[in-house]
C-alpha cells in the first residue's frame, strides 16, 4: 500500500503483473500439476501463457484473434487460483459492504499481494491487500488482547475489511476517480494532494496505476456499464492525512 515497497512472499501462486515497458503490461499464468496458478509479468519458462496485455492507463485488451487472452480466458485463469478462491466469497463481501466494484478491488489485491494473506512486507505492510497497522487503526481495527493490530490483519477478513474500507474512503476523497484513489493507496492521499490531485510523479506509482487498472480493466465483463454514483464523505470516516 505504500510507495517502494518491497514484498516477501510464499513461494506459490505469486502474482507479479509488472510493466514489460513503460507503457503496456502483461501478465503471463500457468497451471502446475498441483492445480496452483502461476503468475508474472514475463514468460519464465515455455510453460507460461499471455493472459492479458494492457496498453497505457488501462487500455483495453487485444481483440479475439490478435494473439491475446481473451476477457473469458483472463477470468478463466484467475478463477484457477487456489488463492484466489479460497478468498473470493470474502472479497465478495467486502466490496459489498464498502460499494466497491468487485473486479476493482479484486485487481487491487492481486497487485498487492497476488492473494497471499499471508504477505508481509519490510515497511510492515501486511496481508492481502498489504494494509498498514496505522491505517488498519484509522479504518477501525484495533488490538484485542495480547493481538497487535499487525497480527489481526493477518485474518483475511479483517484485512479486506479494513483495505476496502480504505479504499472506498479514498474514492470517496477523491470524487470518484479511480487513478487518484489507487495512486493514494499505493503512495498516500498526502502524496495525491501534493501533487495537486493527480497521480505523483513516482514511477513506482505510475506503474502501480497501471498495472491495477490495467487489470481491472481485464477482468471486467465486455461491453459493462458501470452506473456512476456520488460517493458521498461517510460519517466517522477520518480526515485526509496532509489533505487539501
């Protein structure tokens, strides 16, 4: 969630959706015989396929016939994640709960941590969608016990809870605009609004917002229309930290 971040990953079922060049991403999947999906953003090996190529901020994918993976197949494979299974009933819930598009923070957590909730970075971020304690704090979850608010964001549940909650906030802040919200959650809102409410000239972020929308952009159904809705400030929701 927090600009350069370096990530400690299991070893299975990674996903890495990197930029192949400064303007166009790939993800590349395969399926080992254990039925765990794969994933990177360069063929590691001949067993890896194209899954999808996202050209600029979220360009479309190739049409049918161009050599690319289609909108069905990309679906296809991610549904082949064991990881991602084993979660997507409580991403479900989450997006539900917080008015979230279901493809978009499904895209959000497979850039962060390629569904592994169990996922801890060196800055401390952690789980699947790589929440920060001191944001986890600001979203409502707090220590129990002898359970440190880090350990807590270890259940999957609490973590998307918490992340979506953030991210909906974010939306929210920012009136809607999907770059800014996932360039605040990777870099902080105090980054956005420094940068005068656009994306920060952070090349991790740049790329970042790419590659999230990007896939968002993959994995939703062809020819969509999403109803636009004014997400208004919720009641008790924090104040921006270094807002306008």
């Amino acid at each position: 969630m927090r600009l350069q971040k370096a990530f400690v990953f299991l070893p299975t079922a990674v996903l890495a959706c990197a930029l192949a060049t400064p303007a166009q991403a790939e993800i590349w999947a395969f399926r080992d015989r254990n039925g765990v999906t794969h994933y990177s953003d360069r063929p590691l090996s001949a067993r890896y396929e194209l899954l999808y190529r996202g050209s600029g901020m979220g360009g479309p994918i190739a049409k049918p016939g161009t050599g690319v993976r289609s909108y069905a197949t990309a679906v296809t494979q991610m549904e082949l994640s064991t990881r991602f299974k084993a979660v997507r009933h409580l991403i479900r819930e989450a997006a539900s709960q917080n008015g979230l598009e279901f493809e978009l923070l499904q895209a959000v957590i497979a850039t962060e941590s390629g569904f592994d909730p169990g996922a801890v970075s060196p800055k401390g971020a952690v789980g699947l969608m790589q929440v920060m304690p001191d944001t986890a704090e600001r979203f409502g979850v707090r220590p129990q016990g002898k359970r440190s608010v880090s350990e807590l964001l270890t259940d999957p549940r609490t973590n998307l809870m918490a992340g979506s909650r953030y991210l909906a906030w974010l939306l929210s802040t920012f009136g809607g605009d999907v770059r800014l919200a996932i360039a605040a959650y990777n870099a902080g809102e105090g980054a956005v609004f420094k940068a005068g409410r656009q994306v920060p000239d952070y090349p991790e972020t740049r790329d970042y917002v790419r590659k999230v929308t990007g896939l968002h952009y993959s994995l939703r159904p062809p020819n969509t229309v999403t109803q636009s809705r004014t997400l208004g400030p919720a009641a008790g929701m924090p104040k921006p930290a270094g807002g306008a």
